[in-house]
C-alpha cells in the first residue's frame, strides 16, 4: 500500500497536542527574547493537519487568527472540512508550499517529519524557511533515536508478520497478536521485560495509531543531531524542545551531570546524552529563521508577558498536589508563586513586570520542572455560572460522540460518560439541573467553560 492508500483506508487518529500550541511552543522563542505575533491574531499553518484534530481546537480559540491545514491525504482533509468550518484546508503535498502562500507567524508540523519518504523529508525545513514569517516560529515534532531503536526491531517484525495480511485493521490485529505471543514466550530477562512493557503500551492506543506508527510505509527515526544539523542547513536556528522541562533530567546526580556537560562540545552533544539517558523516542522541537537576533540569557529576565498555569494546587496542610504528585511548601517564594497561580486556577495568570527576583526565578525554575506551565495566551479560568457553556471547541467534539475532549488549554482530556451527557447540554442558555454540580465542577476545573 502506497503511502496515500493507507490514509485514505484509515484517516490518523483525531487528536491535539498540547506543545504544538503556538500559544506553548511560541514560549521557546519569548523566552529567548523575540517578539511574537500573539497565536490568537496570527497565521497558523499545519502541515500534515490529517482530519483536522489538531488545528480545528485552535482555529475554535482564535477566531481572529488565520488558521490554514494542509495534508496530502484528501480523504482525510474532507474528514476535516466538514468537521470544521473555522480552518482552511486544502489537499496539498507540501512539497508544493511556497513563499506566495506565506508568510506565517507560526508553523506546526506534527509527526511528519519521521512519516515521509526521504524526498519530502529533505524538502520540510526548506518549505518551511519559505513560508515561515520574519519573526516566525515552526514547530516540527519526530521520532527519535535512540529510543526507537528498540521500537524498530518490533516493526521489522509486525511488517513481516503483516505483509500478506490484507486490510487496515486485519494487519492492526495480526500485529498485536504477534507482539503479545513473543512478549509471553521470550526468554527471561530485560528483553522480554521490554517487549512485554511494549506490548502494554501498545495494547491501549487506537488501531489507527498503531497502523501509521509501526505498520506505515514510513517511520523513519533520528537523533536530535540530525535534525538540528539538517534544520541549519535549510537555514532555520533550533531554539530547544518544545516541552521546555524535557531540556534537563532532575533525576540525574550533580556528579553526572557536571561530567556530561563537560564531556559535551555543545548543547546538542549534551541533550543526545540526555536522550540516551532517557531512552527517548519522540521529540518536538521549536526553529526560527537563521538570522533571527536571539537573547543569550534565556532565563526569568523574559518571563513578562506570559501567562502561567499549575495543576499543584494547596492542600491547605503545607504540601502542593496535582493528585498524583506532592510537594512541601518549604520555599516561602516557590509558595507565594504556587498561592498565586492556584488562585487563578484552572486558569493562567499574567507574569508581571513587577513581580520580584526571587518569584521570577522560581516561576523560570517551575516552567523548566515543567510544574509550571507558560503560555503567549491567557487560559480564562471561568466558574459555573447561572447558565454555563461548553467552549466552542470541545462543544463540537462532545456532538460528534467523542469522548477525549480538547480544553482551553489545547490539553485532550478523556471524560467519564456522565460528565460528557452533562457537557453536551451546555450551551449557555440553560439552567443547570439538580445532578450536574459534579460534572460542573469537573469541567470548570479542567477548563472547559466559556464566559
Ligand atoms: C503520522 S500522520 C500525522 C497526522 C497529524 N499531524 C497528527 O499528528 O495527528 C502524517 C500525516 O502527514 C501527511 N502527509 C504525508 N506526506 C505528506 C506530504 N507530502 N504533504 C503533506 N502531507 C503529507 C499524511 O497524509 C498524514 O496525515
């Protein structure tokens, strides 16, 4: 099956991400001093947009942006028209980009980059310098070596299992069938520990998933090294990863860690060991134009202007919870910026001019940790109110039957049914009945309500 085929007998799984949010990875290039168009007046290209799952969330939350889709699938870009009427999407190899369709203010390029064959891969940063604006930002998202080393070796055997098999969904089931039986028969040891692990990772993910990530024509893993050098030479800069807190391991010893930086001849160098360490697989990572003036002090000094968000909240006994980790208040400073942030939970507040040293530097120490979120755009934190409403965006997902709903905050968020039946009703004209206090106060605190 050609790679038009495959998408065409099964569109990708409808999802958003939260990092290729320009609102979050326009963050990596705040902090490295640039001055952004704010995502919510921009131009938004998606490269790759698939069904649209991603990009219609953000065309929802800015309606004043002008948010563009192309894909090269047109089954999938129909899919996409009718479920949204706010993107533009068009059926367009991007190959075929070129500066007449630019400039825009931000670029999103999510898992395409280790999708295609070699040709389209060699020309991504290219199309990309050319329709991406002055002061423009691209986020381009990939698999990784060396985690999917290990990864390869378990597609080489799914496609030799699957290669007579035919069907989308046959080989979907051959594939997880194969996995599960040499997960139970390997031989003891950190091998089978492996495909067993792999095996329970996989057993959950869509069909859908499974087919493009491990049965597709085209996965093509590389090491961060790759990219950056091949980014330069198209002549984009890599400003660093997207999840800003991935950049460092706490868990690594301050030996180590010293021994790393200084056994690296540059940043690369240092975050491939990291990755190593990790056994990463995936990576998404934020590019600007070469000659793009970039502060060297990335650091609390440029943290105005954004807006912050936690989920570790009081629990008014001296620790910060988001209910599956806990910390102590020890640190008045870091317990003044939580008490700040939790009280405007679920959603943001503005990071000030005038905020002190010491709260700056541990807001920049929290967004690192990735315990803090920072974004370009405000999350609203709005309350239940006498006639509450769904936003727009999760209000055509919930319509549709989906059960993972996209929030404000461009997070995905899988709902129990009786929240969902309640969340289909809010449309800001009716009362709340009697019953709905507790599907309320779930889609409150996970920013679902629109003012
Ligand atoms: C792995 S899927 C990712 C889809 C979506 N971005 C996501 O992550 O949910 C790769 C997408 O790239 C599209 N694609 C492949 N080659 C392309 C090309 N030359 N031009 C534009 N899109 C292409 C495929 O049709 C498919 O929708």
């Amino acid at each position: 099956m050609s790679l038009l085929e495959t998408y065409a007998a099964l569109p990708y799984v409808a999802h958003a991400y939260p990092q290729s949010d320009p609102a979050r990875f326009g963050v990596v290039g705040h902090l490295a001093g640039m001055s952004l168009k704010p995502p919510s007046k921009a131009r938004i290209l998606e490269i790759g947009c698939a069904v649209g799952g991603n990009l219609a969330p953000l065309a929802a939350r800015y309606p004043n942006a002008e948010c563009v889709g192309i894909d090269l699938s047109p089954e999938q870009v129909d899919i996409a028209r009718v479920r949204d009427s706010a993107a533009t999407y068009s059926a367009r190899d991007l190959c075929t980009l070129a500066s007449t369709d630019g400039p825009f203010d931000y670029v999103i390029a999510h898992g395409v980059y280790s999708w295609v064959p070699s040709t389209v891969r060699e020309a991504l940063f290219q199309r990309i310098r050319e329709v991406l604006a002055p002061n423009g930002l691209a986020y381009v998202s990939y698999n990784v070596l060396p985690g999917w080393y290990g990864r390869l070796a378990i597609r080489d055997v799914m496609l030799a299992r699957t290669a007579s098999v035919s069907g989308p969904l046959e080989k979907v089931r051959a594939a997880r069938q194969i996995l599960g039986l040499l997960a139970t028969n390997a031989t003891e040891g950190p091998h089978r520990d492996a495909l067993r692990e792999e095996a329970a990772r996989i057993r959950d993910e869509p069909d859908a998933w499974l087919f493009h990530d491990y049965l597709e024509v085209f996965n093509t893993p590389v090491t961060y090294r790759q990219v950056v050098e091949h980014a330069r030479a198209d002549g984009l800069a890599t400003l660093g990863d997207a999840a800003l807190h991935t950049s460092q391991l706490r868990s690594l010893d301050e030996t180590a860690d010293t021994l790393l930086k200084q056994w690296s001849d540059d940043a690369v160098t240092y975050e491939t060991y990291l990755d190593t360490l990790r056994n990463r697989t995936f990576r998404q990572t934020v590019f600007a134009h070469a000659n793009t003036p970039l502060s060297s002090d990335v650091g609390p000094s440029h943290l105005h202007g954004l807006h912050l968000r936690t989920q570790l909240l009081s629990d008014g006994q001296g620790r910060f919870t988001d209910g599956t980790r806990s910390i102590a208040a020890q640190d008045p400073s870091m317990t003044t910026l939580l008490d700040q942030l939790g009280s405007a939970h679920p959603g943001s507040a503005e990071f000030t001019a005038d905020q002190p040293d010491d709260i700056a530097a541990r807001a920049f120490f929290g967004i690192s940790t990735g315990a803090v979120t920072a974004s370009l755009e405000p999350v609203p934190a709005v309350r239940p109110s006498r006639t509450p409403r769904l936003w727009q965006g999760a209000m055509d997902m919930a319509k549709r039957g989906e059960t993972a709903l996209t929030n404000l905050a461009h997070e995905t968020i899988e709902l129990p049914e009786d929240v969902l039946q309640v969340a289909r009703r809010l449309d800001g004209r009716k009362k709340p009945r009697s019953g709905w206090s507790k599907a309320l106060g779930v889609l409150a605190a996970h920013a679902f309500l629109d003012a």
